[in-house]
C-alpha cells in the first residue's frame, strides 16, 4: 500500500468533523474502553462496529484496539479465533489503531516479561517499536499532559491510565506525539497507528480525526 505519512494529515482543533457517515469503523469489543471509541466515532459520522469473531471483521474500513488489559486481550483474542483474523486485516492495508493496551498488542518489543518470566502470549506483533510497559506506573499515578503533535498546531491535552512509553522506533515508523520531556507516546506506520494515552476519554476529536484521514488516504 502507498505509504501514508502525518504531513499529509494536518488537522486543525478547529475544524469540523467531516468523516463520511459510509465508514465502518470497527472496535475490538472483548475488553477495556470500546465504548468511548464507538461513541467518538459517532459523533464524527462514522459507524462504529464492535467486534467479537472473525466474521465481524467483514467490509469494515479500519479497526480500533481499545485500551484495557493487554493480556486478557490477547487471551480473549486467541479464544474467540481473532488472532490470524487480524493479521490478514492488516496485511490487505486496513488501517488498524491501538490505544494504550491495543499498542502493546501491536508491538514488535514489549522489552518486559510477566511474573514468572514468561512473555505475554497472543499479541500481533506487527508494528517494529520497542515498549515499555506500565511506564508511568499503576492506576493510582494516572495522570493528565499536554502533547505536542506533528499534524496539529495545538497541543492535544492526554489521559495516561496504566500507561505504556515507546522507546524506540524502527525504520520507517513517523513519531507523532511526545511528552514535553521528549519522551515518545504516538507513532504511524503505513495502516498502522498507536498511542500510548486515551484520546476516548477526552473531547478533542483530532486522533479519531487523524485515524479517519488515514483511511481517507
């Protein structure tokens, strides 16, 4: 597929929503925040999907990976048969996103094992960034930051929940959001995006908007 890159996705705060209402987005439904998702999509006149099997995967145009527990959604994923499912939906170049969980999922390097030393099971794998999982701590230390973004002149104000950093980025992976101490929350690939925080959970439409362009693009 034609490589998709965060210059050409410039988005203004300002700007009204403009997401055709014919998209079909779908939202991992197995576990964590799917229903804010679903709602933002609503709002910005796309159709939200939630998906549990294989077949609900069927003539959408992008997919959501909400965040939650990275584990139990691996688990639940690899029970209800999802797993190559996903691969094969990514693989025809829809857009796919993960958010906070759904990055860790997605991710090549998790750079951490379980208790016990053994790895989590059941994730894609597909995008080539190296994670730290739970980097800014447990629940309790949850917290609220301004970001600094390539495709938007103003900073997008993010909720971090149990929050994963990414280290580092292969080649060809775009950095598209950080903390103001540099550290790296947001990166795109191709069909392929990930934050690190929870767009859902606030009422700035600009990352759904980003992921509607990308599949605009």
């Amino acid at each position: 597929m034609a490589r998709v890159s965060p210059q050409n996705l410039i988005l203004n705060p300002n700007d009204a929503p403009s997401a055709s209402t014919s998209l079909k987005i779908g939202v991992l439904a197995l576990q964590g925040a799917f229903l804010e998702h679903a709602n933002m999509l609503r709002k910005l006149g796309a159709t939200p999907v939630e998906v549990r099997l294989p077949q609900d995967l069927d003539e959408l145009d992008g997919l959501i990976i909400p965040g939650g527990e990275s584990t139990t959604i691996g688990k639940l994923a690899a029970q209800f048969n999802l797993i190559q499912p996903l691969h094969g939906f990514i693989q025809q170049g829809k857009a796919v996103w993960g958010t906070c969980a759904g990055l860790i999922f997605l991710a090549k390097d998790i750079g951490q094992t379980l208790n016990g030393g053994h790895v989590i099971p059941q994730r894609l794998e597909v995008l080539d960034i190296k994670v730290d999982r739970n980097a800014f701590g447990r629940q309790v230390d949850s917290f609220e930051a301004d970001l600094s973004l390539t495709f938007s002149p103003e900073p997008f104000r993010a909720v971090f929940i149990r929050a994963p950093k990414i280290e580092a980025v292969g080649e060809g992976v775009q950095v598209i959001a950080r903390l103001a101490d540099g550290t790296i929350v947001a990166a795109h690939r191709d069909n392929l995006l990930v934050t690190a925080f929870h767009p859902e959970l606030t009422d700035d439409p600009r990352f759904h908007q980003y992921f509607l362009a990308m599949i605009g693009q």
